[in-house]
C-alpha cells in the first residue's frame, strides 16, 4: 500500500512540477502578452495622436484654401474689370488713332486750302471792286471766333 501512496505522491509531485512548468510558462506568457498589450497601447496612442493632429492639419489647409480661394476669386473679379478697362482704352485708342490719320490728311491739305482760300478772298476783292455798287461781302472760310466750334476744325489753328 506504501506503494500505492508513493504512486499517489509522485504522480502528485510530477503534476505538481508539471502544473508549476505549466504555471511558468503562463506567467511568461502573460508578462508577453501584457508587455505585447503595453506596447499596442502605446502605438495605438501614438497613432491617436498622430490623427489628432492630421484632423488639425487637414482642417488648417482647408481655412488656408479657403481664404486662397476666395484671393483667386477677388483676383478674377479685378482681372475681369482690368480687362473691361483694357478693352475700352484700346477702342478709345483705336478710335484717336482715326482721328489721328484724318487730322495728318488735313494737315497735308492745309497749305493748299490755305492757298485756296486767299484764291477766293482775292477773287471776291476784285469782283467787289469791278461790280462797285453791289454790296457784297467778301467770302471768309476762318471761322468767326463768336461761334461755338470745336477748335480742331479752324482751318486757321491748323
């Protein structure tokens, strides 16, 4: 019977030392797996963190494009009026730049009417002269100054 009991005690013994193997082990495992948790915790905090503050980025760059976008906006507006202003000066240019070809025609003719009428006022003088009694006045071209004319049509300022 002793043997029996000894049978007993070694089998306890061997699921003693089996059970404090198997106790090791788990505890190993454990300080693993909470070493492994502590560090999951840690990066999943840092990427808590680093969302966070891609969250304030993203939302910074939108305000930021926002405000750029509405400078673009004021800007196409100011370009559009520039270009409005632009495209009336050039038709303002344009037009000068006709009147300027008329206003060098005129010049090159005005010796030749200048000569013309010193023609007629000479013909009109001596016509005056031979006809005497008749009450003619002589023919003047220049403008008298009492009229409202502009004065790029005097012959005289010319």
């Amino acid at each position: 019977m002793t043997d029996g009991v000894i049978s007993r005690s070694i089998s306890t013994d061997s699921n003693a030392i089996l059970s404090n193997s198997s106790s090791l082990i788990t505890r190993t495992t454990i300080r693993e797996a909470n070493n492994h948790l502590q560090m999951l915790y840690i990066r999943n905090q840092e990427l808590e963190q680093l969302i966070h503050e891609q969250k304030e980025e993203i939302q910074q760059r939108n305000f930021e494009y926002s405000k750029l976008y509405r400078a673009n906006q004021l800007l196409e507006q100011h370009c559009q009026q520039l270009q409005a202003l632009l495209d009336d000066r050039t038709q303002r240019l344009y037009s000068y730049e006709r009147k300027e070809v008329l206003f060098q025609q005129i010049i090159e003719f005005k010796p030749t009417l200048e000569s013309l009428v010193r023609m007629l006022n000479t013909f009109e003088q001596s016509s005056s002269l031979l006809l005497g009694s008749i009450n003619n006045k002589p023919l003047e071209f220049v403008q008298a100054a009492n009229r409202k004319i502009p004065p790029e049509i005097y012959l005289s300022d010319l």
